[in-house]
C-alpha cells in the first residue's frame, strides 16, 4: 500500500472517530482532567505555601515621576533651578539630555504623611493615601533600559532581549489557569494624560514557552474580543460540531506528531468556543450595582483606566490568574505639572477602589496587587519652561498590595537627588523573584529548557524583597 493511500485509509470515519478520543467531550474531560498537562512544571504551591493565587499589575506605561508620586525630596525643593551637581550625574546614562545644561527640578506636588505609617505620598494621590497602611513602597527600583520598548521588555521578561517569555506567561507555565471558560493570562490597556507610547504584543508574550501561556489582550471598547458572536445563520451547536470536527483531525495529527504546539491548538479552539458564553457575561456591567460604578468612576464600556480597574475585578473573580493594565500617558518631557494632574485623575481613584473592593470581597488576601512603571524620571528639568522630566533608570519608586505583602512599609531610598538608588537598591529581577515566591514558586527552580540551556524568568539574578513581606 502505498504511504498515499494508507493516510486515506487511516482518516476514513470509523477510524477518525476512534482516534479523536470520541470527539470534543472527551478532550474537554482531558482539559478538566489534567487543565495544564502541556508545559505545565506544576500545580499551585509547585514549592513552598502560596501567599496568592493572582496577579494584578498595574502598568503604569510611560514612566511616571517618583519625585511626583512616592519620592518627596526636601533637597529638590530647596535647590529648584540651580545647576544639578555635576558629581551626581558625571559619567550617567541619560536618555534625552546629553549635553543639555543640568538644573534641579523640585517637586511640583505637596507630599503629606498618611496612615499610622506615616507613609509620605504626593498629594496628587488622595486615594491611594487612603491605602497608606496597606500598600508597600519600594523607593529604590533601578533598572537596565533607558527608553520605553527596552524598557517594558526587561520589566515584562526580565531580559532585554525580545521574545522571551513575559512574567505572565511564566506565571501561567508553572501554575497554569484557574479559569476554564476564558484565557488564564489577560491584558487590557487605556490611555490618557500625557504622550501615550504605543505597547507591543510581545510584552505579554510567550516567548519559546508554548503558546498557551501567552497573555490575551481584551479590547477596553465594544466586544472585548473580536467576532465573539456567530454569524448570522450559524447556531452555537453548528458552531460546536465544527470545533468538534477540527479538534478530531487535530487530535489525529497529535497521535502521530508530539507537537505541544498541537495540544495547544485543541485546547485554544476548545477555549474560543466556551469564551463565546463567558465574554458577553463578563463584559456585561448591569448587574454591577450603581455604587459600585461610582465609586470606580467609570461609565461601562467607556475604554477608561477606570472600567479597566472593574473589569480586572470581575475577571480575577472569574479566575483569570493574571491580569495586567497598562495605562498609557506618563511620558512627561513636558507639561509634567499640567498633565501629571489629568493622569493622576485618571488613575488614583480607580486604583484605590480596585483595592477596596478585592478587600470587601475577601479577595484581597490572595491577591498580589503591582503597580508601577517601566523606569522613573529625571531629577532635572526638560523640555521649554524647564517642566518635564527625562527618562531615569537608576532610581524610580512602586508599590505593592494584598497577600503577603507588609501594609504601611517603606522599602529602601534614592539619595538626597532622587538619583540613585542608595538603601536597598531593588532590581526588576528582585521583583519578579518576590512575585513568583508569593505564588508559592521558587524563582531558582522555575526553569525551561530552550536550545539546550535551562532558563527562568530571574535568569540568574533575583532576591526577595524581604523587607516587604508580611
């Protein structure tokens, strides 16, 4: 026989019904079985107790000023417009202002003490500072990358190489989802209050790790996902014996080839398939009551920071295992005073409710709240007026929230400039390691072989941020 009519032979219909594993129930029953039995290292707790189950990552995209926001330096107030000294930034990378003349830039905020803490936060942050003894402020974050793509990209992989995989996908690698009706890995953006830069899909995605584990961007306006619905004339049972058939050739080309990439395919047609009952429902805000929209401040469906805030609520109880926001305007080389005021608008009561209500869920304590961007700003004035603030990686601030994380702490310090970080200086690499530890991952331990080498998300860096654990 020969090879030509032997493949006939072996896809005839008694035979493609016996190999696809009796079709789309089955292979669902696989799913529920064994829900990440393609790349997986493990279930949750893989090494130690987890802290938490989720993350919510509060992307702050375009830098914002940690002189304006956790940061307060007496010493920039007192020196505004003089000559920044030369032996803070000689011999410093900086991103816009080579060769410019050098001057301090004072903060262009009050900062008040809130909380039994005593947290100091700009005043331009009077919800958050409602949270002062339940948030950590990390004030010595440093990083590698001093423009915004880089940036992210080292932030998000932990590598300023791109297409590695993102903290999500890693996340999502060695714990897998908690969901079976939508992705395990979500991302949604907005933008407002400053130059909003563009984002790329491949900050969320899964590098050389199967494609599964990649994050799956919701649209913040209309339909979360495209072509959610049928088209007219095709009924959801239609549209369900052609998943079904699908997944059967599918499953005969994976008896013969060991191809997770093929797993993959099955499980996201699978997934596609129940998402089509799942998005409407979680995109649908009128069971949320008024009060509850208000106090977010958004207007459901409106692609703001704010309805995005709600949305990550609804999907982490929907048990989306990560979910990132990026907010896209916090690139100030200019009119950093004017438009750090519509941005912080934006995002400090939204933020702020997002915690309460995950605490008046109960919610909270198994969730790990992050919010920050990819790098700080410039102690020195830029752009006309001097009012704006250069890209600067050598020192910025973040904060984090929910299980496992030490209420009311202030970690570490940038000296008497803002410059550098000085006590306890904090890589990204530190961060992922913290963040994978309250999953209950040692970050040494998560590891995936590519082109012969076993790589992690912390590469071979990484310490926890002990000072900030509870």
């Amino acid at each position: 026989m020969s090879p030509f009519s032997k493949y006939v032979t072996d896809i005839n219909r008694r035979t493609f019904l016996r190999q696809s594993l009796s079709s789309l129930g089955a292979v669902a029953l696989g799913d529920l079985l064994a829900p990440d039995s393609f790349g997986s290292v493990s279930t949750e707790g893989l090494h130690h107790p987890a802290k938490v189950k989720r993350i919510i990552h509060l992307c702050m995209a375009g830098g914002p000023s940690h002189l304006e926001t956790f940061d307060y330096k007496p010493v920039l107030a007192a020196q505004h417009g003089q000559a920044m000294p030369e032996s803070v930034t000689a011999g410093e990378q900086i991103a816009q202002l080579q060769g410019a003349e050098l001057k301090v830039k004072g903060p262009a905020f009050k900062f008040s003490k809130y909380g039994k803490s005593g947290m100091e936060i700009s005043d331009r942050f009077p919800q958050i500072a409602t949270l002062a003894d339940e948030i950590a402020v990390v004030r010595s974050m440093y990083t590698e990358q001093i423009n915004h793509d880089p940036a992210h990209t080292f932030m998000n992989t932990g590598s300023i190489i791109p297409g590695r995989p993102s903290m999500g996908a890693w996340t999502m690698y060695g714990l897998g989802s908690l969901s079976s009706d939508l992705p395990g890995y979500v991302v949604l953006t907005s933008q407002g209050g400053g130059q909003a830069q563009p984002i790329s899909a491949r900050q969320w995605h899964n590098g050389f790790l199967p494609s599964k584990h990649q994050g799956v961007e919701l649209q913040s306006k209309g339909d979360p996902v495209y072509y959610v619905g049928n088209p007219d004339g095709i009924s959801r049972e239609s549209q369900g014996d052609l998943v079904e058939t699908i997944n059967g050739l599918n499953n005969h080309l994976a008896s013969n080839r060991h191809d997770p990439e093929i797993a993959t395919r099955i499980a996201q047609y699978e997934l596609a398939y129940r998402m089509q009952a799942s998005v409407p429902e979680l995109a649908d805000f009128s069971n949320e009551p008024q009060t509850i929209l208000d106090m977010y401040g958004c207007e459901p469906g409106d692609g703001s920071y704010a309805s995005n805030c709600l949305m990550a609520r609804r999907l982490a109880e929907r048990g989306v295992r990560f979910i990132q926001l990026y907010h896209r305007g916090w690139d100030h080389h200019g009119g950093l005073k004017r438009n750090f005021e519509t941005v912080s608008d934006m995002v400090d009561k939204p933020t702020a409710s997002l915690i309460k209500d995950l605490k008046m869920r109960g919610m909270l304590d198994d969730t790990l709240i992050i919010w920050g961007g990819e790098f700080g700003r410039t102690p020195m004035s830029q752009g006309a007026g001097g009012d704006g603030r250069d890209h600067h990686i050598k020192g910025f601030s973040i904060f984090l929230a929910g299980g496992g994380i030490k209420g009311g702490t202030t970690y570490g310090s940038t000296d008497d400039f803002g410059y550098n970080a000085e006590e306890n200086p904090t890589a990204v690499h530190d961060l992922h390691a913290t963040m994978l530890h309250l999953l209950g991952i040692d970050h040494k331990r998560l590891t995936y072989k590519f082109q012969g080498r076993d790589f992690r998300l912390t590469d071979v860096h990484g310490n926890l941020i002990k000072g900030i654990l509870a």
